[in-house]
C-alpha cells in the first residue's frame, strides 16, 4: 500500500519535489496536492514575461493535466485548505474537502506585503504574485491610463515594465534612495533608474506613499509631501511575508517563517515545510534556487531516513527586464576589511563591481553587461583564491590566461562542477554528460533530462554554448524536429521544398527529398497527403491509403470499432424533416446511442461498418451531407439565433454562420477547424474559444481566431474589425486559406499563430487587401475540387466500396475441413 | 494437413491497405504492401483490441487506428516501448491467378512461412 502524501500548495518549489520523489522513489507515495489557485503549475518566474506579452501562459506551464494524471496525483485545483487536524492527520479544504495524510508538505508560500495605507483597499489595488494579477494587469492596460507601482525592488521594476510595453504610463515609488537598494550599490541603482526613465517610466525616490485616492476604485496616490499622482491602478510591491496562517493555527513552531530543521521537517516529523512560507536558521527565502535545494531535501528525506541536508543558500539575482542586463549576488556593503574592484564604461552604460574580502569574492554587482556573472558566481561560491588574478579579474573570465578568448573557450574553461543553470542547480558536467549520453540534439532535450535553462531561461546562452562544445558541427541552434523518422526534414522544410521543387506526389516527394524508409509511416504519411492537397489543388489525387481510418471512411472510430456518424447541420440550425430522416435511421439500423455534440449537431454513435454507405444513402435522401466530424478539415459554425430572434441580437448572426459554412465545407485544413458567431458581445455561441469566432456589434463584425479548448484552454485574439458581411466572409476565408497554405499537419490554428506570429498574419490577410484577395481567390479554386459529399460517393455502391464489405468468409465447417 | 482457403484475388485489396475476412476464429487482417506482398493477422491489436484492418500500412507494417500502436505484419510483434505480439496466419498468391489462400493452422507455421 502506498501511503498518503498530502500537498498543500502548487508552487514551483513543490512541484520540483515531486518531480525529484517521482524520480526517485516511483509508487511510493500516492500523492493529493491541493491548490488555491484553479490551474496547474506553472512557472511564476516568467510572470513577468507574460506581463510584457514576450510569452503567453501556455508558454511557462511546468506541468500540464496529463504530468498530474501520468503520476496519479489527485490534484484540487481552486481548493484552498482551512484546517490541518494533525490528531486526525487529516487536511480539510473548503467546501468540505478532506484528505489523510501518512506525510504532509506545507508549501503554502507567501502573500504580498500591501501597506495599511488609507485606501489601500480600492477596487484596483494590486499584488503581483500569480496569474491573477497579471490578468487583472491586463484588463487595466488593455485601456490604458496610469499605473503606479509602489516599491522599486525585483517585483515592482518588472511589473513596471510589463506595464509600460502593454502601453500604460507607469510611476514608480520607492521609498529608498535608490532602486533595489538590497541588491545594488548605489552606482548601480542609479544607472538602473537612467536606464528606466529612458523607457519612459518615471521613477520617483524617497517616495513615502501617503494614500490611495478614490471613492469605490482607485483614482489617484498622494505622496507625504502633498504630490497627487493620477493612477488607474496600483501595484503593490514592497514585499512578501511568509503565509504561516494554516501552520501557525495546527499549532507548528512559527516565527517569521514556518521553523523547520536542516532536514526541512517542521516540529511535527510528520510534516515538510518548503518555499517561500519556511524559515531555516532565521532566513526566509524569496529566489527560485534555495526553493528548489529544499525541494530535493525534501524529496529524499521522504524516501527513507537519509543524510540529505539543507544547509542555506546564497543567492544571486538577475532582473527580467528585457534590454537591461543586471546580476548581484553576495554581500556588497563598504566596509574596513574590505576592497573592491570597480570597473565603469559610462558611454556603453557598463558598470562592474566586485567586493573581495580575504582575498575572495564576496559580492558581485554587474550592470549592462552581465555574461560574466556566472563565473563570478562560481568563485564566490567556491571561496576561490583571487590574487593571482586580480590584476584582470574585473575583465572577467575570457581575460585570464593573458589574451582574450572566445566565448565558446571561456565555457570550455569553466570546471565541470561550475554551476550553468542558477535556478535549478545544474553544473556544466550534468549538461554535457546527458549530451553525450544521451545523444541530446535540441535545446528542449537538454531542458528536458537536465532541468538547464527551464525556469528563468537567462542561462540559455551558455547552455547552448555547451551544446556546441560538446556536439561540435553537429549542433546547429536552429535544429528542428524532424517530422517523423523517415526523414531528417522538418514540416516547415517539406511544406518549404514541395512547392520550390514542384512535388506532386508521395513518391515524388520521398524520392527527391530522400526519405529514409520506402514507403514513411503513418505520421508523415497523412501530413505529406494533406500538404500535397492543399498545395496542388486539383492536380494531386488525394491518396485513401495516407489517410486515417476515419478521414478514409468519414466516420468517427470508436473503441469497440464502430462508427460514429454526424450529419452537417448548416450553423446549428435543423428542421422536422432532417430530424424525421435521423430518428428512421436510428431506428433502421438499430444504433444504439444518440448524442448532441458540443458543435450544434446530432451524432449517431455504435454504427456497424457494413452499414454506413445503407446509413449514407439514407441521411442522403433527406438532403443530409457528411458533417466531416473526422476530419482534420472545417467541422461546425456554431451560431446563435441573432437578429432573427433575440432581443440583444445586432447582427443575422445565424446567417453568417450558414453561409460562412456553406463557403468553406468540404475543405481540407492542417488540424480542425471549429467555428462560431455570436450576434453579441453577450457571446452566447462561444466564439471566443474557437478557431475562428465572430461577434457581432452594432458596428459590424469582430473577426477573432487562435482560440483553444481542449488540451489547452485559450481565449481568441482579435484579428480585426470589419463593417459587412460581406467583408467577414472574406477575411475569414482568406485568413484560413493562409492557414491552409502556412500550417504544419495537426498544428491547430492557435499553434500556428505562436509560431508565425500576429504580425506576419495581419500583414498578409488585414492590412493589404489586394494580397487579402489573392487568398481568398486561393480557396475558392481548391473548393472547386473539395466541395463533393464524399457520404453521396461513397452511399450503397458507390466508391471505395472494398472498405464497407469482408473480403471473403470462412464458414466453420469448411476451416474444420 | 491442407489447409487453404481461397479468400479472393490480391487486385481485391488496395495496395498499402487491408481488407477482413471473416473466420471461426475470428476476423483476420489481410494486407497487402506497396510491393504486393500478402500478410494476414488477427483483426485485433494487442494493445487495446483495435482493429488493425483499418490502420495505415507502411513497409511491412501496420499502425493501429485506435492508439498508434505499430505492429510487425511479418512476425505479429509490437514494434516500440510496449510489448505484445498478434496471431498471424500464412498467406500465399497464385502467381498465374493472383488468387489469395489462406491458412488457419497453427502460428508457428505462420511465422516459418513468413521468414521465407
């Protein structure tokens, strides 16, 4: 029996622990994580991106759904814990929820500092510490306005900047003279502060806030000597307490932090505290590295009686701002027994500085120009002599040894426990060994069986400089994954090559592009069919036996290997006569189950294979045609009933859905395609989580797209505005053809935008209508060939009719023969 | 023991496809490759029971519809991280006729009349 372990908290720091105990220890543990949060883990680290828009949420998932399942981790997202009964040694969430523990970890991590301010309780009051606030950051900026952000520390600067590029004004307070005066020097802090205001933020020092302004939300921020700010917002970064409510309540030794020992067990052996909630030898902890050693000790002390010590960590900072190069680690106070090399460049805006004490480096503050941090690090660390030295030490790791090197020898020189990856602990040796061993050849692969350069992703440049150390010629930065393993092309490069050297067919394509397997397999097989399809409308035949089962017999495989059937129901809408038509053949053929989709439609499921030509011609008769439910191809427009009917109804919501089904089915697409319009903003056919979405306003037409929900969950982003239907149609068709002609097989269309990006889309199907047309004129030509009912071919008789019949039976007395 | 039976012509079945024929043992998968060779199997994938006559055919393999298992046509292995293997049956053609027999003897003999 496995016994129970109880999470509380769905953190980076416990996340890594139960990477490191499932590494360890598989099965030993069946595990329950309870998170208040209602998603999965991600990491906050890259918050700050996110903020600025350089990544999107789906970009710094840690673990997804599937990570939780593969484990059997019961995970209770958006279920905040009220209680720890340590007799019963059970946790109790809200609304009830109970879990036994054998072992619990608290990781409830910290909350925000907000100052006890007068007003500091406005709506529009905010932290920066998960995903939450970065959305309601968003909804702000996407109006624009003021942002005042209070505390210039490592939070604060980064949400300031976010802010700015999302195109708000942002004030910065900062009680301090200087910006992040506990990691700078004051030479540093100023430069910073330069650096800032050139971005257009404004930063004001020695800001003591007096209080927020406003009647239900904010207004305004009041400084102590009568200055009025005007602010929309106001982001609260002055710090964070160590959220010890839940422990303190159990009755566990608190002080500023949850206590715990060197083997992370608080005063109950039973339970682990880790991350930022824990205090250990008096230090509370607020950076990713300390959390995850704590996360290993943890880990292993679960596993058994162990030697596996945390003994405290010194850590190194680097702010996240994209375009300002800043690293400070140690202790860089001034002080008798100390001396300190400097170094300034004011017109390249460099700025260096090392505090050596004992002839060791004890502090290290590097501004603009940041490569050598990890080498400074490293010694420091290491309590590395630095006399020999120090004539250069300043010039960094490249000047030693006389002449200057190039990077690539500066990382060949490092020792192979000199730490690459600061997050996560990784030293040079774990990274070029996995490439080795392993045969590594991408950047993801070493993230992936190395941790290097997977959370805050800043030593990404020396991690791919030791892949080309190590691999030599064969590491190529750019390397993509080959499509499949008959060939080392990627899909960009064949979809790239079949139309520059005119390829027509299967063959033609392995044999020119040298496959390595004589006829490919069952991925690249469908991929090359569907690229040659699209590209070569009307000239390729498209080839059955590339096809999946279900695009081949234009069903829906099921698990007992029947057949799922779904008849088109023109933008949801249905009449007596078709519904008449399904219940005669639902009854005719005996099929045992009846289902609405979530797409508006009617599915017939359990569908013998003998009979669907006999069901086709059938629903056929009725004036029904395939709805392409299997299809990577144009599946439902759902709609609603629009001006037609309803009172908030601004457009013929319904109609624009018919017809824009009507234009595009029968067409063939990299992955499927879900569509929907909405006749208001009210949005009740969902459109903002489809392929492409339509909601209608009084001034036209909204043209979203890129939306997710499934595996992913993705709101759309809008690509433009259009006045007519007219024009709508034509925008959404020529921005699928542009998919069409642009996608990599299964690439749904949200996929396609992250890798293209928005900018080359609008260029192609918004801003220039003259290309806009061309596009569209693309579609029109291939559905000339793709507009065929493929349930009329194919009903009782018709084509590919070997599919639907056995090819001979063996009667029983005959075999007994 | 003879044992044959004849189950059509290979012309009966698309080339890198499959057709099924009916049996007291159950449905049995009977495939033909880009180069036209013949190869019949139980109609069921090890894995979760798919019916592999639905699959896409490639060199001598077939992948599963449901779960993407790939399974050897020659010796009814499962290619890959699981293990598992399907019945086969021996096959031969007529080179005059074309005509497809099929055996339902032991496996044994299945997998020597493969390996020639």
């Amino acid at each position: 029996m496995p016994e129970k372990l109880v999470v509380i908290g769905n953190g980076m720091a416990p996340g890594r622990a139960l990477e490191h105990l499932f590494e360890k220890a598989p099965g030993q543990y069946e595990v329950t994580i309870f998170n208040a949060e209602p998603r999965v883990n991600y990491n906050r680290l890259m918050l700050s991106p996110v903020l600025s828009g350089e990544k999107t949420y789906e970009d710094i998932v840690t673990h997804d759904d599937a990570w939780y399942a593969s484990h059997g981790v019961t995970l209770h997202k958006g279920k905040r814990v009220e209680t720890i009964d340590r007799a019963a040694r059970t946790v109790t969430a809200a609304y009830g929820t109970t879990a036994p523990y054998d072992k619990l970890i608290v990781a409830t991590g910290s909350n925000p500092f907000i100052v006890p301010i007068p007003g500091s309780t406005l709506t529009g009051v905010l932290t920066y510490r998960d995903l939450d606030d970065v959305e309601t950051m968003l909804e702000a900026a996407s109006t624009g306005g003021r942002a005042v952000v209070v505390g210039g520390g490592l939070l604060g600067l980064e949400a300031a900047a976010g802010l700015k590029m999302r195109g708000m004004d942002v004030t910065v307070l900062h009680l301090m003279p200087t910006l992040m005066e506990r990691q700078l020097d004051p030479a540093a802090g100023y430069l910073l502060e330069r650096s800032l205001k050139a971005r257009g933020i404004d930063v004001v020092t020695k800001a003591n806030t007096h209080a927020i302004l406003g009647e239900d939300k904010v207004e305004g921020v009041k400084l102590d000597d009568g200055t009025v700010i005007d602010a929309k917002i106001v982001v609260m970064a002055v710090g964070i307490r160590p959220s010890t409510d839940l422990a303190k309540a159990a009755g566990l030794d608190v002080g500023r932090g949850i206590k715990v020992g060197d083997d992370m067990r608080t005063s109950d052996p039973d339970i682990f505290a880790l991350g930022e909630c824990v205090e250990h030898r008096g230090q509370c902890y607020g950076l990713v590295a300390p959390l995850y050693e704590m996360a290993e000790v943890v880990a292993s002390q679960l596993c058994g009686p162990c030697e596996s010590r945390y003994l405290g960590s010194v850590t190194s900072t680097k702010l996240k701002v994209t375009g300002i190069d800043l690293f400070s680690a140690g202790d860089f106070a001034e002080g008798d027994d100390r001396e300190e090399i400097v170094l300034r460049d004011a017109s390249a805006g460099v700025y260096k500085r090392l505090v050596v004490k004992d002839d060791r480096i004890i502090g290290a503050v590097l501004y603009g120009e940041t490569a050598d941090g990890a080498w400074f690090f490293d010694l420091m660390k290491k309590k590395t002599p630095v006399s020999e030295m120090r004539e250069t030490l300043i010039f960094g790791q490249s000047y030693q040894g006389g002449s200057p090197l190039d990077p690539i020898a500066a990382v060949a020189a490092l020792p192979g426990d000199a730490e690459i990856c600061g997050c996560n602990g990784v030293c040079k040796s774990k990274i070029t060994g996995a490439i080795s061993a392993r045969g590594l050849t991408s950047l993801d692969e070493v993230r992936a069986h190395t941790k290097a350069s997977s959370s805050c992703g800043t030593c990404t440049g020396l991690v791919e400089q030791l892949m080309a150390l190590t691999l030599g010629d064969a590491f190529n930065p750019q390397a993509v994954k080959p499509m499949c393993g008959c060939t080392d092309l990627s899909h960009a490069d064949v979809r790239r090559l079949i139309v520059a050297k005119t390829l027509k067919s299967i063959p033609e394509v392995m044999q020119e592009l040298e496959w390595k397997t004589s006829c490919g397999c069952a991925k690249c097989r469908p991929a090359l069919n569907y690229y040659l399809l699209a590209d070569w409308p009307g000239e390729y035949v498209d080839d059955d036996q590339s096809r999946f089962i279900n695009e081949r017999v234009h069903a829906n495989i099921q698990k007992d290997g029947t057949y799922s059937v779904v008849p088109r129901m023109w933008g949801g809408m249905t009449t007596s006569q078709e519904l008449r038509a399904i219940a005669d053949v639902v009854d005719k053929f005996q099929i045992p189950s009846v289902k609405c989709t979530g797409g508006q439609r009617i599915d017939m499921l359990g569908v013998k294979k003998e009979d669907l030509p006999a069901v086709w011609a059938d629903l056929n008769a009725a004036g029904m045609v395939s709805g392409a439910a299997y299809g990577k191809a144009l599946r439902t427009v759902k709609t609603c009933v629009g001006t037609d009917w309803c009172r908030f109804g601004t457009q013929d919501s319904t109609g624009l859905g018919v017809r824009v089904e009507r234009f595009m089915w029968g067409s063939w697409t990299p992955a499927k395609v879900k569509m929907a319009v909405s006749g208001c903003p009210r949005n009740c056919a969902e459109a903002t989580c489809k392929d492409v979405g339509v909601i209608c306003t009084d001034a036209g037409y909204e043209i979203h797209f890129a939306g997710a929900a499934g595996l992913d969950i993705k709101g759309t982003e809008v690509l433009t505005q259009v006045k007519t239907e007219d024009e709508a149609l034509e925008m959404i068709v020529a921005l699928v053809q542009l998919y069409r002609e642009q996608g990599h097989y299964l690439e749904r269309i949200y996929k396609w935008l992250k890798r293209v990006g928005m900018a080359s889309i609008k260029a192609a199907v918004v801003d220039d209508p003259a290309k806009r047309r061309v596009y569209f004129d693309r579609f029109i030509y291939s559905q000339k060939f793709s507009q065929r009912d493929p349930w009329a071919d194919r009903a009782s008789g018709g084509m590919a009719s070997h599919e639907f019949k056995p090819m001979a039976d063996i009667p029983f007395q005959e075999a007994a023969e | 023991m003879s044992d044959w039976h004849r189950i059509g012509l290979v012309t009966d079945i698309p080339r890198r496809g499959a057709r099924c024929v009916n049996s007291p043992f159950g449905r049995i998968a009977v495939f033909r490759t880009a180069e036209d060779r013949i190869f019949a199997t139980e109609d069921r994938c090890p894995h979760k029971g798919g019916p592999l006559s639905q699959g896409i055919v490639h060199d001598s393999s077939v992948t599963c519809p449901l779960h993407n298992a790939v399974i050897s046509l020659k010796s009814g292995e499962m290619r890959g991280p699981d293990e598992g293997r399907v019945r086969v049956f021996a096959t031969r053609v007529d080179p005059l006729t074309e005509v497809i027999e099929l055996s339902l003897e032991d496996e044994a003999a299945a997998i020597r009349e493969a390996a020639e």
